[in-house]
C-alpha cells in the first residue's frame, strides 16, 4: 500500500501520497501523462519528482539515436533513467561531422532531422552545401588530334574537336607544343601591306591579307600605328538647334529635330542651358490671377505650362475650376424641378452644379418621386 505522509495535506485537504521506490524507477521510463495514467496522480507532481531526483524526460528511440548515435538503441530504459541530458534538439559533434560531406536530405534522414534545420545548421557553422557532381569520362586523346595541337587557336581546335578550350590547352602544354603565334615565324610584311594598317581596321586588313586579325594588331603596335576605328553618323549641331535648347521640354525637341533624347540632353548640359521646367519653377502673383479664369488647358498654354501644373496649383490655392457662364431662358428654368437635376443637366448640355445652382437661386425645391 501507499504509505501517506503523516501531517502533509494537499491544498483541497487530501493527504498527500509518500513516492515509494518502485514508483521513482518508473520515472522517465514513459511519459508523464501516461505515468500519471498508471500511479493516478498528478501530471504536475510527476514533472516535480522527476526533476526533483535529476531524471531526463521520456526520450523516443529517434532521440536516443540523436544524442548516442546507434549506440542509443542499445542503452534502452538504463538511458531513461539516467540523469537529464542536454536538450534533445541540440547538435551533437558526430551530427556536425556529417554536414558538407554529403546531401542535406542525407543527412536529415540519418539524423532524423528536418531538411531546413540541416540547412541552417550549416550556413551558421560557415560549411558549403555538398554538391556531388559525377565525374564525366574523360575521352582519350588520338594521334590525329594530337597532330592538331599548336596548328590553330586552342578555342578553334576546342571547338573543332569537341572539347573545353583548357583541356586543349592543358593537353598542349604537357606535350610542350607551342602556341600558333610563337610556333609560326614572324610574317614578312611587303611595303604595300604596311600601309594597309590604321587605314581599315585591323579585322578588314587581316580579311585583305588572309592573316590572323592578333598578328595585324600585333605589328600595328609595334609600328606605333593609331587603330582607325569606324566613325558613326554623327550630324553636327547648327546655332539654330542649340537656340531651341532648354525653350521646350527635350522630348519635345528631340521629336522636333529627329534625335535622340540623350543627345539633346547632353547638348543642353554642355552649354549649361537650364531644363524647360526650371524657367517657370516658381508661380508669380500675376500667374495666379490667371488661375480659375479659363480652363486648365488655356491657361497652361497661356502660361506656356503643363495643364498638369496648372491643376495642382489651382487645387493648391483652393481655387474652383472655371465654369461657363450659361445664359437661362424661361423655357429652361420652367424644366428646374420637374426632373432630377442629372437629367435636366444632360438635356441641356450643360454641367449638373449649375442646374443646381440655378435651382436654389429661384428656391426651387429639387424633384422628389412620388
């Protein structure tokens, strides 16, 4: 029987129960909610004894094998009821061993951890990603394509055979066969043929002789010679075109003249001209006077501004739209009330707030549907 711990009570006055020894060896050998189950008491007063006495929570076969390797299988329920070990997600040194020296997914199916934990494990300890490449055979090298070595470009003979320029070039420097520029001797150059350089590009000379285009870049500068590098259609800027600089948007002036924008605006900057915009950038009182007085799209052109420019600072100054002004005849204002003022409006091609406006002016009150 349970002994019962003599002048001990429980907060709801029920004595409390002494933990006997077979009960202790019970302690991390299953979990605590089915312990509880078992003993019939308190999940509360397992956790307590349990770190009470220095005994590690119930660990699962995957966790032993975590935190002993394969070892772990064979500890069994000697392990559970040992002291507490370190947390169980914790990385043990044969788990870190194994990051980089093979797949992430490997690597989480042996140590029974998630694909994104071995990943971040291994960005923090600094280890690149393994990436398991099979080796390509390598194809033997014949005596034909030996024979071929040095004769041409090692990306010309890569190309010809099949093969990466540095495995021609690896090839060619371990049989010790010189390049095709050190391996041919020096062309010899006719007098007719020195003055072909710098007067035709260096492609165009090597096209004209038959030669490699490095040899006629190679003799063109030990000559000293300029390379004559073809010149584009440049149109030159006149004194008329430069006036038109900074007097309209470059958009504008570019579409007018047929160029670029770049062009034209790179031009404006080389004669330090200001932008279109920077001219009107600040709004004078005689400038505001216009605002309201005429559509947006006048005043603009009238002001020689965007009628985008024109809106905002009209909508900055609290300035209502222009109106036209509307002449009313008797016949008109007899249709006021007898319709919405939506209807009135688009039958007499004019705008809902002066209907409205109208309206109110002769106190007449807005149509109600009966």
């Amino acid at each position: 029987m349970n002994r019962i711990c003599q002048g001990r009570v429980s907060k709801t006055g029920i004595p409390l129960r002494r933990w006997t020894t077979e009960e202790n060896r019970m302690l991390g050998t299953m979990p605590d909610a089915e312990l509880a189950r078992r003993l019939k008491r308190g999940i509360t007063g397992i956790k307590q004894q349990r770190l009470k006495l220095g005994i590690s929570f119930h660990l699962s076969d995957a966790e032993l094998v975590r935190l002993l390797g394969h070892q772990g299988r064979r500890v069994g329920v000697y392990l559970k009821r040992a002291r507490r070990l370190r947390a169980a997600n914790s990385w043990q040194k044969w788990e870190d061993a194994l990051l980089g020296k093979m797949s992430d997914r490997e690597v989480a199916r042996k140590t029974d951890r998630s694909y994104n934990g071995v990943q971040t494990r291994r960005a923090r300890m600094g280890i690149h990603a393994y990436l398991y490449v099979p080796p390509k055979p390598i194809r033997p090298w014949t005596a034909r394509e030996i024979k071929l070595l040095g004769t041409m470009t090692d990306s010309k003979l890569g190309r010809r055979l099949r093969r990466k320029k540095h495995q021609v070039l690896l090839k060619r420097l371990a049989l010790k066969i010189p390049s095709l520029i050190h391996r041919n001797p020096e062309r010899s150059w006719k007098p007719g043929e020195l003055k072909l350089l710098g007067r035709f590009t260096d492609l165009e000379v090597a096209r004209r002789l038959g030669c490699p285009q490095n040899i006629v870049r190679i003799k063109r500068i030990k000559l000293g010679i300029p390379a004559r590098h073809p010149m584009p259609a440049y149109r030159l800027w006149t004194p008329a075109e430069d006036k038109l600089l900074g007097t309209k948007s470059d958009t504008e002036i570019a579409r007018q003249l047929k160029r670029t924008y770049l062009s034209v605006k790179g031009r404006r900057k080389l004669l330090n001209l200001p932008a279109w915009w920077q001219h009107n950038k600040f709004w004078t009182p005689a400038e505001d006077k216009l605002l309201g007085t005429n559509s947006d799209s006048k005043v603009a052109r009238q002001l020689n501004r965007t009628p985008k420019s024109v809106l905002h600072r009209r909508k900055r100054l609290k300035i209502p739209a222009w109106q036209p002004l509307k002449i009313w005849t008797p016949a008109e204002d007899r249709l006021l009330g007898t319709k919405q003022d939506t209807e009135i409006a688009r039958q007499l091609h004019c705008i809902e707030n002066s209907v409205r406006h109208r309206r109110k002016r002769l106190k007449i009150p807005a149509w109600q549907p009966h």
